[in-house]
C-alpha cells in the first residue's frame, strides 16, 4: 500500500480457510506481544485444537491480476507448458513456450496462441515455476484464466501463500527499510491475506493496495528493465516469521495498514466495517521521514465546489457558492469530517469523501486544512494512505530505533496476540 496511497492448481481441496478456522488451528502458541498475555496464552494452548491437514498451512492463495476484466490479456510463457480444465488434469493444449501473445475471448471460447478453446476457464500450468508472464509480471504457481461478461476476461494467480508473501514484502516495503519493520509486515500481509479467504467463487485478494501489492517474482519497469520483485531478503523476513500471525480474542482480524499515518493513526471503526476494537487511534511521529508526512496542494475553487455539490447533491441536498472548508472537532480518533459552507447552510463531509471525490493526488490522506484563497482552495495535510492501523513509515522508525516486530505490532495494534500457526510448512 506504500507506494501509491502514501493496503491452486484447483481450488484448495482441503479448505475454504475461514478466520474463526484458523484461530481454532493456531494451537500452538509461541509468544505475545504483551508478557502481562503469558498466562492465557498458556493455558489456550493446552486447549483441545482440531488437527489440520499440514497442506493448508502453505495454502494456495488466489490473486486477482485484473482488477476490472480485460478484453484482453497479454501473456507469455518461458519454458513449457500445459493448459488444463480446472479441477481436472484434462490437458487441452500445451507448448513448449509462447511468444508474448495478445489472450482473447468470444463469446463461448478463449484463444491461446493458436488453440481456441471452448471453455470458460482454463489453467495455465508450467512445468517450471516461475515462468508466465503476464503484462510486466512474472508469476510463480499457476494462472487461471475465466471469462467474465462482455466478452471479457479476468487472470487470477494461484500461489503458495509464503511465496506470495516474500513478493507482498517487497512490494509494500523497500529494501531499505528496518528489518523487524519488514518482519512485522510479513506478519501483518500473512494474517491480512488468511483474513480475507473467505470463500469467494474466484479470488482471495487483488494484487494492488485494493488489497495488498503484489508484484509476482519478477517486474518490468516502463523501459524493460527486469526488476526484483521478491529478493533473498524478503524471502528471509518471511521464513523468520513463518506461520506467526496477528489475532485478537482469539480470531484473525483484517491487519489494516497504510504508508504515512502524519503524527496519528484513526481508529479503525470509523473506517472500515469489519474493524476490531484493537485498530485504535494511536499517536505516532516515527514516520517523520516520510515524503508525505506533510504535504500541500491546490485546486480551482470551482472544481471542489463542484465535487461537494455533487455529493450533496446526490444526497437530495443543494449548495450554493463555496465559502469555506472546515475541520470539525471529533476528540475520537474517529475519520475527520470537515463542514463545508455556502454562507447560508453547513453540512458535514467526510474526509474520505473528499480524498475519492476530488482527482486523483490532490488529498494523499483524510487529513488537511483548506483555505480558499482567490479562486483557488489551498490544501495542507499530513500522512498517505487511510492511517487505519500499522503506519508502515512509522514501522520503519521504530525499527531503525531498535524495536523488534512484536513491539512494532503492539505499538500500532495495542494488545495484539501473535501466534504460529501449528506446523506451519515453509520451504
Ligand atoms: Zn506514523
């Protein structure tokens, strides 16, 4: 989630791995982030926990490459392979490499190189891993490819989870920063991704701060060259932590975090539906170093009248010329909210509102003050992102001051359990 906003062969045959599933299997627990949590932690562990089969400790996780369905795919293949029927080891076509190639679908078939294929799904199965491109991308595990309506397409990857995880690292975080900082996302993108599988027909995740970034293995950048997108570093902060995860009374939660919190993080509730109590507001000045800790922008006063017109319009409510944008005081940690006036009448916005509403990188948070000045409206804030949750600028400030993945995790999830999961396989 840093860069932009400042977050199976078959379908797993043994599970659709629920939070509460997990909470029942993570028996084993191996320490705290709080000592005073010692006590119940042990007693937890001596409590009957229903085995598991290990394979669903290294579970294939499903991630969505295309956000909205594409007409078409761009894909290619660096060494041999075979192209099934999902769920089944039918082999419709195989190769012994593709040529970047345009993926297309009519309306009952899907075409690959030069086979058509009449089926709504297929799977692209490599005999070495990794080698499917896919745009920029290079993948590790399978691709599924399904059409979807409007003669369009969607590319999902199936792959390990802790594979998945040494690209989320790197993608999220740089090389340079902390390494428990780096150690508590590998974390916090574990307990995240288990988190979200929930069951849904096709995916678990997308591979952008929609969900959690996701390069794959390898990436192109815009002039071709071939970039890292995990490294024998992430692949270590992912192994020290295997299988360890966040949980709260005794379940996974939704690990929310963004890159910049500015100076305080906003409780969780206030943002997102499915938020535990623990996603508190907490005060944190270690992302200081951040580009973003604070920043400014500016826009035609027109363009922001028009967008809280629109918005208040669309909530049967009329406005007339924008006089002045102001901060109302919630002492609750809760998402800031700002009155907007047109000199007769004050409504509410929410500073989400305002950050999607207005173009793109003219709010990078929920944060700022706006003063109207001529025609323009001037912007000032701070932090990047939502700021619900671990900052990721701050995780690296408090590792660069000598604290390790567990006190980063309790700083920005106070109380936070961490367990491993029982026999967590990593390879
Ligand atoms: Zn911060």
């Amino acid at each position: 989630m840093w860069f932009t906003s400042l977050f199976q062969l078959q379908r797993r045959s043994v599970i659709a791995l629920s939070a509460t599933a997990i909470a029942l299997i993570a028996g084993v627990v191996v320490f705290s982030a709080r000592l005073s949590q010692g006590q119940a932690l042990a007693s937890r562990a001596n409590d009957p926990a229903p085995m598991l089969d290990v394979s669903t400790h290294n579970p294939l996780v499903r991630v969505n490459l295309t956000p909205e369905p594409q007409k078409q795919l761009e894909l290619a293949i660096d060494g041999p392979y075979r192209v099934v029927a999902p769920g089944t080891n039918r082999i419709l076509a195989h190769g012994e490499r593709l040529a970047e190639s345009a993926i297309k679908t009519t309306n009952n078939s899907i075409r690959i190189g030069n086979a058509d294929l009449r089926i709504n799904q297929v799977e692209i199965v490599p005999v070495n891993s990794p080698s499917i491109w896919v745009g920029d991308n290079l993948f590790r595990g399978t691709i599924r490819i399904a059409r979807a309506p409007g003669e369009k397409l969607i590319a999902i990857n199936h792959v390990p989870l802790e594979d998945y995880l040494a690209s989320v690292v790197n993608s999220e975080m740089p090389a340079s920063f902390a390494d428990s900082a780096r150690e508590a996302q590998a974390i916090i993108a574990r307990t995240y991704v288990l988190a979200k599988m929930t069951g849904h027909p096709q995916f678990d995740v997308y591979a952008s701060t929609r969900s959690q970034k996701y390069k794959g293995y390898q990436y192109r950048d815009a002039a071709g060259k071939r970039l890292a997108g995990e490294s024998t570093k992430s692949r270590e902060h992912v192994r020290a932590t295997a299988g360890i995860v966040c949980t709260y009374q005794g379940k996974l939660f939704t690990t929310y975090y963004s890159a910049v919190c500015g100076g305080s993080t906003v409780r969780g509730d206030s943002v997102f539906e499915d938020s535990v109590p623990l996603l508190q507001s907490v005060t944190c000045d270690w992302c200081k170093e951040a580009r973003l800790y604070r920043w400014q922008s500016a826009l035609p006063k027109q363009k922001v009248e028009q967008v809280v017109k629109d918005h208040l319009k669309s909530k049967g409510q009329t406005f007339g010329s924008l006089v002045s944008i102001t901060p109302v005081t919630k002492p609750d940690g809760g998402l800031p909210y700002y009155a907007v006036s047109d000199g007769r009448s004050r409504q509410e916005i929410a500073g989400t509102t305002f950050r999607v509403s207005l173009p793109a990188g003219t709010l990078q948070s929920p944060h700022f003050t706006a003063k109207i000045v001529g025609t323009e409206v001037q912007f000032s804030g701070r932090g990047h992102g939502h700021t619900v949750g671990l900052c990721q600028w701050g995780a690296d400030g408090l590792g660069k001051a000598g604290r390790t993945s567990p006190q980063i995790l309790n700083y920005y999830y106070p109380g936070v359990t961490l367990v491993r999961l029982k026999d967590n396989s990593v390879r």
